[in-house]
C-alpha cells in the first residue's frame, strides 16, 4: 500500500487517466474529487462489495434455473 500525505487542493494522479484531488477536510471526514474516464468503474468499497457478492451469486445459478429462465424468454 502506498501512504501518500496531501494538503487541500493537492492531487493524486493514477496512471495517465486518473486524478484524485482532496477537495475538504472535517473531522474525522475527507472529501475526494474523483476524474476517471466513464468507463472505469468506481464505487466505494461497500458498494463494491456489495456488486461482487451479487455477480458470484449471480453465476452460481443451476442449470435447471437457466433453463427455466430461457423457457420464460
């Protein structure tokens, strides 16, 4: 893990499409400005989280299931 200290304002790039800049600070709380390209996805990590769960019991569907589905289409 890199541990990097920044002050308002100051920027993180990550490879040549990512740019993270600390846009406040209060408390305990930071605000982050995020600017990727659309097609990279960036979630927090509980969301993240969440999304990886689903798609693993998404492809854990039998194949009865399957074609129960296709039979409904």
């Amino acid at each position: 893990m890199l541990i990097l200290t920044r002050k308002l304002g100051e920027k993180i790039n990550i490879g040549d499409d990512i740019t993270v800049t600390l846009l406040d600070i209060k408390g305990a709380q930071i605000k982050l400005g995020i600017d990727a390209p659309k097609h990279i996805g960036i979630h927090r990590n509980e969301i993240y989280e969440k999304i990886r769960e689903e798609n693993v019991m998404a492809s854990n569907i039998s194949g009865a299931e399957l074609s129960e589905a296709a039979d409904l289409l």
